[in-house]
C-alpha cells in the first residue's frame, strides 16, 4: 500500500470570495487517490521584517513553516498583481526562506491561477518559477493551469463548474502525486 501523499496548499489572495482560493477547493474535490491536500491560510502572517524576525519568529511563521517541512508538496493557486506576484504570497516565502530550517528545499510544486483576464495569471506563474530557483524549490513543468476568465468559471457558491479547468486541475494534481512518488522512491533507493 503506498504511502499517503500530504500536499500542503495556499493562495496569493486575501480576498474572501477569491478565484484562487475556489480553485484549491476544486482541487480538494480532484485529488487523486492516496493524496490528501491541507490549504493555509496566509492572511495572519505579518510582513518579513529582519526587527520583527530578531525579536524571534512569529509563531504563525513556525506553525507555517512547519507545515510546509511536514508536507510531501506543495501546491500554489495565485491570482497575478501587477504582471507578477502577489505580496502575500511573496511574503510567505520570504518568511519560510529564512534561517536554517528551509522547508521548501527540493519541494515539488504544482502552481495554478486564475484570473478574469484572458492570460489567466500567466505571467505571474514565469515570475513564480523565477523564485523557485533560489529556493530549490521544483515546480512542475507541465500540464499547465490557466483559468482564464474566472468569473465565467465559478458558480456564485464558489464552485468551478467549467469541465476544462476541473480536468486540468486533476491532470495537474496527479502529475504533482506521480512526481512526489516518483522523488520518495528514489530518496528510499538512496
């Protein structure tokens, strides 16, 4: 029986009803067997400042960083501010690259956005993979997920109701799983 597939889940987005955070619901719905997906909340992380970090580390930053050290992966939906990425989400990783601990240091991710505009935050996702080489961090290359023109996809309740997007998502969920496998097998093999 092979082991559980933990993948730890957040959002560039604070906004309540946000496309992104209704797309890592979806993909709660889509896991493939034997993965189970846990979403954070990034929204009562302070701003990364080295006064407020040498008076020691908040800990809403250790309980986050914990997770993402306990976590087999991770899996990031964000919407795209000005062409690149969200301060909330920049900020949670500056935070979790901090000190001796790196939680994300050879981490699979998937990444995934949506947006009401035709690209579908793709440019945020190149600006995201940028970061991810300082970090050590190894998103995944393909299937891509773009959800373009969100406010077509999303019921009023939140729900992603457009059958492209939900098989993307699933594609995308299950090359995360098979990678995250495939990356343990070889750790075990040594």
């Amino acid at each position: 029986m092979e082991k559980v597939i933990n993948i730890v889940g957040f959002t560039g987005s604070l906004r309540r009803n946000s496309y992104n955070k209704a797309a890592l619901n979806a993909a709660k719905e889509l896991l493939p067997a034997g993965a189970n997906l846990e979403i954070v909340d990034l929204s009562l992380i302070p701003f990364f400042n080295e006064d407020l970090e040498s008076e020691g580390i908040p800990e809403v930053v250790v309980q986050f960083k914990r997770k993402l050290a306990e976590a087999d992966a991770i899996l990031i939906s964000t919407p795209e501010y000005n062409y690149s990425i969200p301060p909330v989400l920049k900020n949670a990783i500056d935070w979790a690259s901090r000190s001796t601990e790196l939680p994300l240091n050879g981490k699979p991710l998937a990444i995934m956005s949506a947006s009401p505009g035709i690209f579908g935050g793709a440019r945020v996702q190149y600006h995201l993979r940028q970061v991810c080489v300082v970090l050590n961090l190894l998103p995944l290359n393909k299937p891509e997920v773009f959800i373009m023109s969100a406010h077509t996809k999303f019921d009023p309740s939140g729900k992603l109701i457009d059958e492209y997007s939900r098989n993307a998502i699933t594609k995308l969920l299950q090359a995360l799983v098979d990678k995250t496998r495939e990356m343990k097998e070889c750790q075990e093999r040594g």
